[in-house]
C-alpha cells in the first residue's frame, strides 16, 4: 500500500513541476526547445537592457520654424553680376587708401569702413595703415587737435597697440584729470556733457540726429550693421537646421538632446563677425555632434558598448596624414589626439558611474578639462579664421594654456551643476 501511495505522490510530484516548467516557458518566451537523445535544451532571448534616460525636452525651434523665418535682406542670393560689382567696389575703397596721405585723413576712413561694418574687407590695409601711424604718432600735424588725438587714441588701443594718455593733458584744464585710466573717464563725463548743452545750438538736422545717436548709444555700445547681422545669422541657421533634419538624428537617436539653436549661439558668441560664417558653421556642427556623443556615453550606451565605440574611434588611420603638407600634418595630428582624448575621457566617466568610484576633484577636473571638448572648439575656431595657419600657435594651443584650460573648467563644472541638481 505504502509503495502504491509513493509512485502517486512521484507523479503528483512530476505533473506539479511540469506545471511549474510549462508556466516558465510561458513567461520566458524561450526561442529554441530541442530534445536531444531525451535531454531538452532551452534556449531564452537575452535579459532587456536597462537603460537611462535624460527626460530631454522636445525642441521648441524645429525645423518648420526655422525655415519659416523671414527677413528684409536678401543673403542668400548670389551670383556673379553681384559678386562682380562687389570686386569693383572694394578695388575703388584701396585706391582711395593709396590717394589719402595725411594720418588724419587715413584714421578718418577705417573709422567709416568700421562704421559701415566693412572695415573686416580690408583687414590688412588697415593694420598696415595704423601700424605706419603708430610708430611715427609724434606727428604734430594732429597733435594740437582734440579731435585727431581722440580718434588715433581709439582706433590704436582698438587694434592692439599702446599710446599713452598723455597727449590729453593739454587739452585740460587746471590740472582736473588725474593720472591713469580714470583720465578716460573724465573725458567721456566731459564730452557728454558738452554735446547735451551743444544739442539745441546744433542748426544741421544731420548732424543733430547724429549727437542724439551718439549721446544714447555711443559707437562702442553698438553693433555696426545690426539688421543685416540679423539676417545673416538668420540664413546660417536654417541653413543649419536644413542639415540636422537631413542627419535625422532625432528618429535614428531619439534619446539625445537636439539643441541646435543653443550650438548656433555658442558658435556666434565665439566668433560673431559677419566674415566667420564658415567657423560658426563648423563650429555648431561640432558642438551638436559632441553633445550627442555625450548622451551615448553619459545616458544610453553600456559599458560593453561603449568601449566597443571608443575602440573604434581609436582605430583612425595615422598613416593618411603622410601625404599631407607639414602644416596640414599638425592640424591632421592634434584633431586625431584631441578627438581621441574626448572619447576616451567620456568612457573614463561611464566607467567610473558604472563601478560607482567617486573620484578626486582634482581627477574629476583634469579628464573634465578633456570631456567637455573646449580645446577641440579652440583648435577648429583657429583653424577656420586663422591666414596662415602657424605650427606653433597650434602647440601653443596644444599646450593648453590657463586661458583654455580655466574656461575648460567652468564649462565643466556649470554643464555638470544641472545634472546634478536633478539627480
């Protein structure tokens, strides 16, 4: 009897755990069952990967709304007529430069060219030109003329070169100014002063709207040609927005951040002259770009993944830079370490999340110096406006100066702030 209830309790047993296997493989989903010489083998899908997610705002400046905005100037438009006439133009502005001879006369015309903003087309000419009146400024020509000693005092410190206050003093008084910069300051309380009084003597309507101009918004205040400023950023950045929406990294990528109008005004606030256009466009690209690589270290990819993306940025071909010119060969040179730095620095911050290590501030600033890419954006933005590129400005960037590397560490810290709050 007690060997009958044994074989029923063996396969209540049996049912009960065939039960229990039936319901696993229900749950699991397994993908392969085989039965092999009465052995059966399953086979179930891989675990889902757990993944972060930074909880990134849609953009509130797509594409639609970018391309939909409009403007007076027409920047885009181009051709040969126009390119043509602006050639003949320039060409008269130089041989107005080689008739004018007297120094007054020379600092009088930068001073329009800078006021129409397009004093940048002929970027050469005028430093030649201040050049030759710096090293002879004891000229007494101007040196009895308020006016002259003012303008050359300006457009010289503007452009880099030291005059001293002294030639103000005999246009004082009583001794009133005092020594030093605080001299400058004086002068300016004077002189608005003097205009305000002068305002409703002045007969000339022209030159009535230009004190009132000067008393509300002095030059160096101003933006010159603000309007169509305006307007060409405005044309750069759909042109922009035309090439992320080709990229279609929102679709392919949806986790990263789309941020490419904060890019733009990174870029314009790096190099905002109307003649730096293709910097500003290198530059917003590159920044886009980095904040997504940063997404794919910092929020989706693991670890498994990222070192197999950081083995391939690695992997760049060293040998193709043996074709290119020497100066070419060092700009070759620091992007392919610069570039390689980056991606390493950003897998040395998913190693440490992953492995929970805190690391030493002073740890946490050297590789941040690197991951937040600020020497990479200092080396494209002299590679784009720099003429000629020299070798050793690029190792004096390399070099990584207190300059860079202080801004490097308030971009760190401030990008790191907002996370932190968060988490």
């Amino acid at each position: 009897m007690s060997e009958i209830m044994a074989d029923i309790k063996a396969e209540i047993m049996a049912s009960i755990a065939k039960l229990k296997l039936s319901c696993i493989l229900k749950i699991l989903k397994p993908t392969v069952i085989k039965s092999v010489a009465g052995t059966t083998k399953v086979s179930f899908p891989p675990e889902p990967i757990v993944r972060r997610s930074g909880n990134y705002k849609p953009c509130t400046w797509d594409n639609n709304f970018l391309q939909s905005l409009k403007t007076e100037y027409r920047t885009w438009v181009r051709g040969e007529a126009i390119d043509e006439r602006a050639s003949e133009l320039k060409e008269e502005v130089r041989l107005i430069f080689n008739n004018v001879v007297k120094p007054l006369d020379q600092l009088e015309l930068i001073d329009q060219l800078q006021r129409l903003g397009l004093d940048y087309h002929f970027h050469d000419k005028n430093n030649c030109t201040l050049k030759n009146i710096h090293t002879g400024q004891n000229n007494e020509i101007w040196e009895k003329d308020l006016h002259a000693t003012a303008l050359e005092f300006r457009l010289l410190r503007q452009h880099g070169h030291y005059i001293s206050l002294e030639g103000f003093k005999r246009f004082t008084e009583n001794g009133s100014f005092k020594k030093g910069e605080s001299l400058m300051e004086e002068a300016w309380s004077f002189t608005t002063k003097s205009l305000g009084k002068c305002l409703e003597k002045i007969t000339d309507l022209d030159l009535q709207v230009q004190v009132r101009h000067a008393l509300e918004l002095p030059l160096q205040w101003s933006v010159p040609t603000f309007d169509a400023r305006q307007a060409l950023y405005r044309q750069e950045l759909k042109d922009l927005s035309r090439w992320w929406s080709r990229l279609d990294i929102g679709k392919k990528l949806p986790f990263a951040r789309d941020r490419l109008v904060a890019s733009f005004f990174w870029s314009l606030g790096t190099s905002g002259e109307a003649h730096h256009k293709y910097c500003r466009e290198v530059l917003t690209k590159i920044i886009e770009l980095i904040g997504v690589y940063d997404d794919v270290y910092d929020i989706y990819g693991t670890l498994d993944e990222l070192e197999c993306f950081t083995d391939a940025v690695e992997r760049w071909d060293i040998t193709a830079m043996e074709d290119l010119p020497d100066y070419m060969k060092s700009c070759f040179l620091s992007l392919y370490n610069f570039f390689n730095d980056l991606f390493k620095s950003h897998l040395t911050e998913a190693r440490w999340y992953h492995s929970g290590y805190q690391p030493r501030l002073e740890e946490y600033l050297n590789n941040g110096l690197v991951s937040i890419a600020g020497p990479i954006g200092v080396l494209y933005s002299y590679i784009c406006t720099a003429d000629p590129i020299k070798k050793e400005e690029i190792e004096f960037i390399q070099d990584r100066p207190d300059i860079v590397r202080l801004g490097c560490e308030i971009l760190r810290l401030t990008d790191d702030m907002e996370p932190h709050r968060l988490s």
